[in-house]
C-alpha cells in the first residue's frame, strides 16, 4: 500500500470530469487501498479519485468512529435525493484549513458497484449522505468553495497560494 499526494485547491486538475471505471480488476483495487490508507493518514472522512489525479469514478469513505469500516463506492449515480435540506459545515482535504457552510440535501440513495464489482445501493443520512454528495461533487470536477460567495472563494483562492508560495511549491493557477 502508499500513501498518495492529495491536489490541493486551485489545481485546475480538480475540476477534471472523471470517466466511469471499466472493470473493478486488480489495478482499481490496489488504488482502493491505496485511497483509504491516504484518507485514514490525513484523518479524512472520504476521498475522491479525483482528488489524487486519477480520473475514474471511485469514492471511499469512512464515517465511523473507531475509523474501521470503508465505503467503497465505484460509479456512484444518485437514484434519489430528499427535498428537504440542510446547512452543514463541511472541509476538504484539497482546500486545508478551510471550513464552511454548504445546502445538501439529508437523505440520499445512490446505486455503485462495491470494491469486488457488485452492485448495491445505499441509503444515507447524515454526515454520511453529507460526505457521499461532496465526494461525488468531486467527480463532477466540484469543489465544495464553489458554493460559496465568488468573494469567500477569491479569498480563499488567494490565501491557498499564498500558503503554496510560503511552501515553495509552483503555481497551479
Ligand atoms: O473530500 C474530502 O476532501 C474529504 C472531506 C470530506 C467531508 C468533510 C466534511 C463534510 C463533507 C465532506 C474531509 O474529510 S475534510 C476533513 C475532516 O475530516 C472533516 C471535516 C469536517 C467534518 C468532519 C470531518
Ligand atoms: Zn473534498
């Protein structure tokens, strides 16, 4: 297993559309342990592939307390999302440090193939149906900033650079 590099926001690779994945074979379950040993390290609760340059249709997640029960979730569809929705505040692992409110919706059921290629379909709520729609966001080339004032964004644009350049690591935008 490795620990994978995260993109971090502005990386203009974040807002790649990913592809569906072909065939759960070897390869997307080797990046499967690969992306929840990553999530695990950096105390996320989900990562998208999208999020460590990989273009496929592929979400893990972990919401549970003791850290011990991954979803794997391979060309999510959302079949059903409740009207009613909510005001959560949410972060990402591509945008440190960054903390805001964004409307999701709180029930969610979505149909993916597991990490051995079978189809199932979820029922969510919570924190749970919260972390499914901002990882799927991701595929869709979204970053949760996006929902935010183009002013809240521009700032958080900014401070994410400044904190790059600090780093001496190159612009990415
Ligand atoms: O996609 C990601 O970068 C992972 C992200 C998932 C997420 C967190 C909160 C709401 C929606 C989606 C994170 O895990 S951010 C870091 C984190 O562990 C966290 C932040 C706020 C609440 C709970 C967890
Ligand atoms: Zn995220």
């Amino acid at each position: 297993m490795a620990l994978l590099s995260i993109l971090q926001y502005p990386d203009p690779k974040l807002h790649t559309l990913a592809r569906p994945v072909k065939e759960v074979d070897a390869r997307i379950q080797g990046l499967i342990a690969d992306m929840v040993e990553t999530m695990y390290d950096a105390n996320g609760i989900g990562l998208a592939a999208t999020q460590i340059d990989v273009h496929e249709r592929l979400i893990v997640i972990d919401v549970s307390e003791e850290r011990n029960e991954p979803l794997v979730l391979i060309n999510p569809e959302i079949l059903w999302a409740s009207e009613e929705r909510v005001l959560n505040e949410e972060g990402c692992l591509s945008v440190p440090g960054i903390y805001d409110g964004v409307q999701r919706s709180t029930q969610v059921r979505v149909s993916a193939l597991d990490g051995e290629g079978k189809p199932r379909t979820v029922e969510a709520e919570g924190l749970l149906a919260v972390c499914i729609q901002h990882e799927m966001d991701h595929l869709l080339g979204k970053v949760f900033v996006e929902y935010l004032s183009p002013l809240k964004r521009n700032r958080i644009k900014s401070k994410m650079l400044k904190t790059r350049r600090a780093l001496g690591k190159s612009d990415v935008a």
